[in-house]
C-alpha cells in the first residue's frame, strides 16, 4: 500500500511596496516557497494613494506598472491559504497604511474564525537600520496574534540569518534603491522555506 501523495501547503505572500524593494523580497520568497513545494499566490494589497499623487513620483508610478500583472489580495485569499507571509515597509514604525487598511477588510474572516490556526510569518524594509524595522515585524505579528495564528518567525536557526544583520522576526533589509543582497535573498529564502516547513507538520 503506497503512502498518499501530500497536499501542498497554500501560502499567500501578501505584500505592498512603494518602490519595488518588497515586491522583490516578496518574489524571493514566493520562488523559494515553490521550491520547497508549496502552492503559491503572490499578492499585493490595493493601493489607497491617489492616482495623481502616484504620478507624480516617477518611481512610484514605474514600481505601479512594474506589478501591474500581480494579483491583488482579497479576503477570499487568506480564506483560502493555510499561511500567510506578509511583507510591508516600514512606515513610522509600523506597517505601510495600504498594509493596515487590507488588514481592515479581514474583520468578517476573524469574527468566523478563518483565520485561525493559519501560519504567520513577515517580513520588511525601511531606509535605515533603525527605521523601526523590529518594531513594524512585531506590529504585524501582534495582529497575527488577534487571529489565532500560529507565529513562524525564523529566528536563529540558520547561520543566513547571521549572514544579512541577524534579525530573528523576520527578513527586513535596508532599502536605499539597491538591489537585495545575495544575504538578504537567503536569508528571505530560508524564512519563507521555514514557513512551509512548519506548516506542512502542522497540516500532517
């Protein structure tokens, strides 16, 4: 009697990114994830910004037009996935306000239930070492808490995470128009092959 085939774990990478960096990480992730044999859906969250506000950073708009394909994310995404992993900029501290408002559509999901018992994991970006990149990591996994999702940060438990500033939330780079680093890459790599690692004992 042969043993049945597994069921691939569903992971929705959820991301937002002004000028590309997060879509990037987000792409890292997503091929990784493939790669460890979960089934995968890369989304961004809608854009709240005004058009004409967009239009008039030109690297705003190209980074628009560059993601234009992606899938944009809806309740019915997390619904369907068995993890997520969310990847946001960092803004004053916390997650972009495009980030918290998609998390302010999923209240329907949460009062049922939906989201609980699902994988969790983040990661994110900002100018500058000190930006408040922790702080934006453990804000996310705050709200993950709420749902009764199960946290799957990396920690340390790869020397990459060492390799790329030795964050244990999550993967956050130093954004500063560069491309990412091959650290940053493995370091995004290990954490999303982590996620489906878990989730897939959990699931059994």
């Amino acid at each position: 009697m042969t043993n049945p085939t597994p069921t691939p774990v569903k992971l929705a990478i959820v991301y937002y990114s002004t000028y590309g960096t997060n879509h990037a990480m987000a792409q890292v992730a997503a091929e990784a994830a493939r790669a460890a044999g979960a089934e995968v859906h890369l989304l961004k969250v809608p854009e709240t910004a005004p058009q004409a506000v967009i239009d008039t950073q030109d690297a705003w708009k190209a980074q628009q037009e560059r993601s234009a394909d992606v899938q944009t994310a809806t309740p019915a995404d997390l619904e369907w996935a068995d993890a997520y992993l969310f990847s946001s900029p960092t803004r004053f501290g916390g997650a972009a306000s495009q980030v918290r408002a998609f998390i302010d559509t999923l209240g329907g999901l949460w009062g049922t239930g939906k989201l609980a018992n699902k994988t969790f994991s983040a990661m994110t970006s900002a100018q500058n070492p000190n930006g408040g990149q922790e702080t934006t990591l453990m804000t996310l996994y705050t709200t993950a808490m709420h749902w009764g999702a199960i946290l799957v940060p990396p920690g340390y438990t790869d020397p990459v995470i060492f390799a790329s500033g030795g964050n244990p939330y999550g993967a956050s780079v130093t954004a500063g128009g560069q491309p990412l680093s091959d650290e940053d890459r493995a370091t995004i790599a290990h954490q999303a092959r982590r996620l489906v690692e878990v989730t897939a004992r959990l699931n059994g």
